[in-house]
C-alpha cells in the first residue's frame, strides 16, 4: 500500500501559512521524515510546496494536541479575559 502525501493545505483544508509551514519542516527534518514537493502556481502563490505522508501529519497534530500546542493558533485578536 503506497503511502498518501499530502500539502498542509490538502491535510488541514486551509492555508497553513508560514509559519506553521516551517514548524512542520523543521520536525520533519529532526525526524528525519521523507517528503516530495510539488511545484504550484495559483493566483496567491507559485513556488514549491512540500508534501508529508498522511501518518506523520496525523502525528504531527496530535503531538501538538496532547501538549495542548497549537501550531498557528486561530487567535482572532480579541483576549481571552
């Protein structure tokens, strides 16, 4: 069974941003953790994206959620008091 890769966009079903891109990356590598990467070209965006398997975002994300991490959280500017 091939493993499934996925963009942050395609896992997460919205932009990842930056910042969150290079978390992801950089665990990745500290994991040594294999990717591809697909050239795009939209309207917001052209270059190279990298792609993860499905297991290790799935990883990744619960990880973050066990530590209660969220990476790039929703904050939408108000305080939480």
């Amino acid at each position: 069974m091939k493993n499934e890769m996925l963009s942050l966009y395609d896992y997460l079903g919205r932009p990842a941003g930056g910042e969150l891109g290079k978390e992801v990356a950089t665990y990745a590598k500290l994991k040594k953790q294999p990717f591809t990467q697909k050239e795009i070209s939209i309207p917001t965006y052209k270059g190279k994206i990298q792609m993860y398997s499905r297991e290790f975002l799935d990883s990744y994300f619960q990880k973050h959620e066990r530590e209660d991490i969220l990476p790039q959280d929703t904050y939408d500017g108000d305080l939480p008091f």
